[in-house]
C-alpha cells in the first residue's frame, strides 16, 4: 500500500465532492442545534419533527456522497479511464475509506462532540459515546452502502440493488426474532452485526483487490446472501442466546437457592413492570398460573423473561405448545396491589378453539422458566422541580405540569436500561428497554442517551415535599426452573 | 511465437452471451514495431484491444502483455503503458489541468518537460472541465496523458476519429518520435494516417486473425495487376485463389494478385487468358490492401 497515493486519490474525490460534503456537514451542524437540549426533557413536538426530516435529508446526503464518490472509479464498469492507470486496488480503498472517515464520519465526530460538550457532559464520556457511536453508524452504515456502491456503476443501479436487498432483509424481519422484546436481544443481534462487518469487509476486498470486474456478480450474491444471513441469524433459537447470557452473569450464585412452585388453589395477579402491561390476543383465552418464587433477597426482582408450557393429556399426548407472557416479581410487596411477597401470577394465552376443547380435562402443566435476578440500587433522590447532573449517571431534571409530572435524564453514552422513579406514595414508575448486554459493551447509537417518563400530577398538598427516587435495575444472574404439575384443570384458572 | 513480442495473444476466445466477438485469435506484436490493427466493424478489435487492456477477461485462452498475463497487469507494468480510446470515460468534473496533475505522481517515469511540450502542442486550455471538451478535444487529452511517461506500449484505439486533420499529423509525426523506444499497437480506421508509421499489420475479420504480417511484406506481395488484352477481357474459370476480386472492362482484365511475383508473370498471364498487349503492375496502399482483404473476407475469398 502507498499511503500517499491514497491520500492523493482523496484530494481529487475532495475535490471534486467538497459541495457535497459541505452541505451534508452542514446538515449535520443544523440538526444539532435544532436538537440541542437546554434541559433534560423530551422535544417539543414541532422541533421533533423537524429534525426528523433535517435527519431524513442527511441519510440522502450521505447516502448519495458515498456512492457518489465510490464510483467516481466504479469497480464492474469497463469504460472508467483508471483501469488502464496503474492505480493500485489496494491504494484505492485506502483513499476512498479516507474519504469515508473525512468527509462522513469526520463531521459526525466533531459535530458530536461539540454537542456533548455544549450539553455540559464530561469530555472523555463524549468523546468515548460519540466514537462507539460512529463505530455503530460505519459498521450498519456507511461501510454497507460502500459495498454497495463498490458493486454498482451508478448512483440508480447501486439504489435498486440496495432496495431490494433491503425489501428482502425486512420482509424476512418481520419474521419474529427469538430474542425479540427481550433483554436477551443484543446476543444474536451482535452475531449478526459481526456476521454483516465480515461481509461488508469480504465484499469490499474482493472488488478491490481483484482487477477483473468479473467477479461484480459473485462479490453481489455473496453481500445478498450476507444481508439475508443477517436477518436470518435473528431467528436463531433462544436457548443457546440464554445458555450465553448465563455465561455473562454479573453474580452466577445469586439465583442458586431461588425456588418456584405453582400455589393451587391461589390467585394472584399478573405482573409486567418492565415490560409494559399486555392483554390477551383476540381468539386467545388468557389462563393464570399462580406462582411463588422464594428465597430471594430484598431489593431484588426476578424478571420472567421467557416460560415453556406444554399442556399434557391423560393420555400423554401434548394438546398444547407454547409460551407464556412474560412477568415480574418484586422482592417486596410493597408499592404493589394485592398478593404475597415473591407472588405473581403467570399469563397464558391458549387459542380459543383449543381450550373449548380442553378446559375440562385433567392435564398436566409442564412450565420452563427461564428468569433474571434484577438488583434494584438506588441513585438518587431530587425535588420536584430541580434539575441536577448526578456523577457517574446523568443530567436529570423533574417538572411539574398541568396534569403530570415530567421526569427526564440525559447522557453521553447509554443509561442503565432500566430505570424508575418513585415519588411519595405513588407506586414505582418504571420505563425500561430491557437489555442485558453486560456494560462495558451497552452503547446508544445517538452518542447522547434519554430516559424520560411521566406520571400523574399528585394533590397539591403532597407536592411540596415530595422526593423523587430513582433506581436503576441491573441483572445479576439468570436461571432457568421446571415445574410440573401432574393434574390441573384449565378452568379453575381462568379468571 | 517469438520471444521479443511485446504483446502475444493464444487462441482467445471472448463471448458476450451468445456471440462470439473473439474466435481463437492468436496476435504476436513484436517489440519496437508500430502495430496496425485493421478490420471492418465489428471484427473485435476493440474487443481485442479490451482484453488485452484487462478491461475484460477473455473466455478461453491467453493474451500476454510485457510478458505478463493480461488478468494479471500490475500497475508497474500498467505504468509502462499508455492506453487512449475512442470510448474512454474521463473524469468529467475535473478540468484539464486537474485531470493532467491527478495522473502525474501514479506515473513514477514522467516527464514534466514532455508534459509541458505536449500541451503546448496540443493547446488544451488547462481550466476547462473536461465535461466541457468536445470529443476531438477528449481525444487530444487522451493522447496528451498517454505520452509524458515515455510508455514502452502505446495502445490506441480509434483514436483519430474527431479529431483534426492537424492535431492527427502533429500526433502522429510530431509527438510520437519524442517518446523514444515505443511499441505502437493500433486499431484505426484511418488508415492513411497510420500507413506512413505502420511496420506490421494484423487483418482482423470476425473475430479470428486472417494475416499478420509486416507491412513493407504485405505490399510487397499484394499488387493490383492490369492486363491489355488483345481481344475483349473476360474473367477466366479456373483463376488462380490468389488472384482476387478480377474485374473485366473492354479489353482489360484487373486483379489483385495476393502472391505476386514478377517472375514468369507475363507467361502465366498468357497461358491463362491468351495473347496480352501489355501488363501493368501497381502497388497498393493500405486503404486499398484492407478493402481488398475485407471484400475477400467477406466472400468467403480470403486467400
């Protein structure tokens, strides 16, 4: 490789791109300012939405700026005057993922910091966010759209291509994942953003370092297939994703000595705080297990992430397959209607037309669960109306409006993915994207990270003194427990 | 083949789906020579010219460029060639002057004083975008950057078509002798343009090499012969295949004789048509050798 002569192949896509790139800069710079918070809440509505667009506008900057400069030398085209230069392949790439880093990744960076730095976070976490976040942007970006346009000659022929491998990735997508909605959900995510840099990388190196253009369609078929791969790895089964996610716990005895066992007999009622309440689906019929789980400590929450069931008859044959809703079990009653301390009650959806069939029969239940210990701590604790940066946490504010009050954080990097707040009486209002990730690889791929959630606005005599606390959730083990039990009958736990 | 051919080719064959632009082709250019490629349309020079250039692979067989397989050109060797087409596509967005200094450090040989003598010949107003250049002036620039390097190889094709009779003569006669030791290879129709330069030529007719020999050889042996007969001139059966294309008007028989020798012409002549009055015997032009060769061709007359 000859550095120089890359550089050199930059200059003149400099040259001949600087509109282009000083535009999209300049959108970037636009976006920044509109979204520039001057307190730790959401948007107004109307600054949203146009940022939204100012945001669309620079995909199509950027989008048209990589292919635009990719084929200023298009690799299957046989008519390009740099073929016949000795221009090295190699020396080529080089330049043009200068170009890519200078003019796209470039302003990103910079425009990032300054924004963190404005919003008052400490320099090493901006600097730290804003580079994972553009490693995330490269990484499902900007090197994807290379490769397309490393394939294609011109700006339509690259947009077709990479439309259709987009409308085959979501249709295949729309598939649901295994890991889908859970915190297990970085796990074959990962895989698959590894498995897309490796193709990226593989179809990028295989149009510049070969001189034939005759190899555009395999390196094509190869970057289709990755792409379709990527999408597929999604669905890949949950049990190996739980099996690695157990390798990763933070605390692997914490679980040991938990129990679980269905109470006959018992109603207790079903729980989903972190995340979000569901009802049953039309055409379903929503059966309750009563479940107690023991021997687990205080400040703690076991997360059902995932139950098993299969209803089996008399006769051994399985009359029903399927899982379970996902639940919630705090260490401590407190703050929750009804039911014991480690009680809760576990939803199951069956197809109306099966358990018309089945509801009277003797069966027996045969549960899987697989769960995580959650460790509540608590962060801080804020007034109504103060605005704070907490170390090590975020820049937090609380507000009271006509109706609600608005709580909101913000920070460069990611928030834990699970936070709650506590005000007076009121019971704990959570607002979480589960993700069990293990930190020091969690990111956001916006460099800087938002939690916000809005409770109802309490009597004015308690305001003035109330306190706000936050809690964060993290996960400490995850296990998974069997229960059997030899005969029920689907009626009796209906509610 | 021969060991000092600059560019060789062996039986190659290049298919666009169902055609066959290329037929088995076998090409020797020896080094130092000015190469012409001549052939109709569509006879694959340009196809030729593409393979060698590894613009395209060829299907089967093998075409050697200094030496080196033409799928495997490095840019050490591709620094040694200069490569102007008609059908070129140069970076448009950037001017004269941007596109000459773009080229210059990827060319470890170049010579900024050649540089200088070249554009002043060619007069290529250095801030014009090259969007902006009429083709002839396109082709000027081609020819403008294939030079200052001193290339060992000069492959061009078409390149006079648009462009002035000057600027053709001044690149021709002018530029040419100041590269010092060069191979030209080129496909042209021009064909009085190159026949002053041209050492060797290649007949090219459907893919497939039907002559290649140097030039000075082939006017030797291709004459167009008139013969004055004593009675009225009538094409005679059993004319030699090397007597090609004969015409007969009044009392004159003309042909083109692939073969020719003087020796024992007129006694041939006689014994084939009869008592001759008189026997004429005329060298051809290039231009005059390929409608020969091409008319042949495609009558299926090649000699």
């Amino acid at each position: 490789m000859n550095p120089s002569l890359s550089w050199h192949i930059f200059r003149k896509d400099w040259r001949l791109m600087w509109p282009l790139a000083v535009a999209t800069a300049l959108l970037q710079v636009v976006i920044t300012a509109v979204i520039r918070h001057s307190e730790p809440f959401p948007l107004p509505e109307a600054k949203s939405i146009i940022a939204s667009l100012l945001t669309l506008g620079l995909a199509i900057s950027m989008t048209l700026l990589i292919l635009l400069t990719i084929q200023q030398e298009a690799i299957p085209s046989i008519n390009q005057d740099w073929l016949t230069r000795p221009v090295k392949r190699r020396d080529l790439l080089l330049g043009k993922l200068f170009t890519l880093a200078l003019l796209i990744h470039g302003p990103i960076v910079v425009v990032d910091i300054l924004h963190g730095l404005a919003e008052g976070f400490a320099p090493g976490s901006v600097i730290h966010a804003t580079l994972v976040s553009n490693f995330e942007i490269a990484l499902c970006y900007s090197l994807p759209v290379m490769a397309v346009a490393s394939m294609t000659r011109s700006v339509v022929e690259a947009i077709i291509f990479g439309l259709v491998i987009l409308v085959v990735g979501v249709s295949v997508g729309f598939v649901a994942s295994s890991t889908g909605g859970t915190g297990l959900k970085w796990i074959w995510r990962s895989v698959a953003h590894g498995e897309l840099l490796l193709v990226t990388m593989a179809a990028l190196w295989w149009q510049y370092t070969r001189r034939s253009r005759d190899g555009t369609q395999q390196a094509r078929a190869l970057f289709a297939v990755g792409v379709l791969a990527f999408t597929l790895i999604q669905l890949l089964p949950w049990e190996p994703a739980f099996f690695i996610q157990r390798s990763l716990a933070a605390n692997p005895q914490a679980s040991r000595q938990i129990a679980v066992e269905v109470v006959q007999g018992a109603s207790y009622p079903t729980r989903q705080l972190l995340a979000g309440v569901d009802a049953p689906d039309r055409g379903n019929v929503r059966i309750v297990v009563p479940l107690r789980f023991s021997a687990f400590s205080a400040d703690t929450l076991i997360h059902g992430d995932r139950t098993s069931v299969r209803l089996v008859g008399s006769d051994g044959v399985v009359v029903f397959s399927g899982v379970g809703r996902v639940f919630d079990v705090p260490s401590d009653g407190d703050g929750w209607p009804m039911g014991p301390p480690g009680t809760v009650g576990q939803a199951v959806d069956i197809p109306a037309d099966v358990y018309k069939k089945i509801s009277e029969q003797p069966l027996r239940l045969e549960l899987g669960y697989y769960a995580t210990l959650l460790r509540r701590q608590l962060i801080t604790r804020m007034a109504l109306n103060e605005t704070r940066r907490i170390p090590g946490f975020g820049w937090c504010a609380t507000r009271n409006k006509i109706s609600v009050i608005d709580i909101g954080c913000r920070t460069a990097g990611a928030l834990p993915f699970c936070i709650s707040v506590t005000a007076g009486t009121a019971p704990e209002a959570f607002q979480c994207e589960l993700n069990y990730e293990p930190v020091p690889l969690r990111f956001s791929v916006d460099p800087i990270d938002h939690w916000e959630v809005k409770i109802p606005t309490l009597p004015r005599a308690e305001l003035a003194p109330i306190e706000f606390a936050f809690r964060v959730y993290e996960p400490e083990d995850h296990f998974f427990r069997e229960v059997v039990v030899p005969r029920i009958r689907l009626r009796d736990l209906s509610p | 083949m021969t060991t000092d051919a600059i560019v060789q080719a062996q039986d190659v064959w290049r298919q666009f789906g169902r055609h066959e632009a290329l037929r088995g082709l076998n090409l020797e250019v020896p080094r130092g020579s000015a190469y012409a490629l001549i052939g109709a349309n569509g006879a694959g020079k340009t196809t030729t010219i593409k393979v060698l250039m590894n613009l395209i692979g060829p299907t089967r067989g093998t075409a050697t460029v200094m030496g080196v397989d033409s799928r495997q050109l490095p840019p050490e060797i591709l620094a040694q060639i200069g490569y102007v087409s008609e059908s070129q596509v140069l970076p448009g967005r950037l001017s004269v002057g941007e596109y000459i200094e773009y080229l210059r450090p990827f060319y470890p040989s170049w010579d900024r004083e050649l540089e200088a003598a070249i554009r002043s010949r060619m007069q290529l107003p250095p801030e014009r975008k090259i969007s902006e250049l009429s083709h002839g002036m396109r082709l000027s620039l081609g020819l403008t950057c294939a030079l200052p390097y001193r290339p060992t190889l000069l492959v061009l094709d078409e390149p006079f078509s648009g462009l002035d009779p000057l600027v053709r003569e001044e690149f021709m006669e002018g530029l040419l002798p100041l590269i010092g030791d060069l191979t030209l290879f080129i496909a042209s129709q021009e064909l009085d343009e190159i026949e002053n330069v041209a050492t060797h030529v290649g007949f090219l007719h459907a893919g497939r090499m039907l002559l290649e020999e140097p030039l000075d050889h082939l006017t030797d042996r291709l004459r167009e012969v008139r013969v004055t007969l004593e009675q009225p001139a009538v094409v005679p059966d059993g004319m030699p295949k090397v007597w090609v294309q004969p015409r007969a008007f009044g009392n004159v028989l003309s042909f083109v004789d692939t073969r020719f020798s003087e020796e024992d012409l007129g006694e041939r002549l006689r014994l084939l048509l009869g008592p001759v009055r008189a026997i004429d015997t005329q060298s051809m032009p290039l231009n005059s050798v390929f409608k020969t060769l091409a008319r042949a061709a495609r009558d299926g007359a090649m000699p």
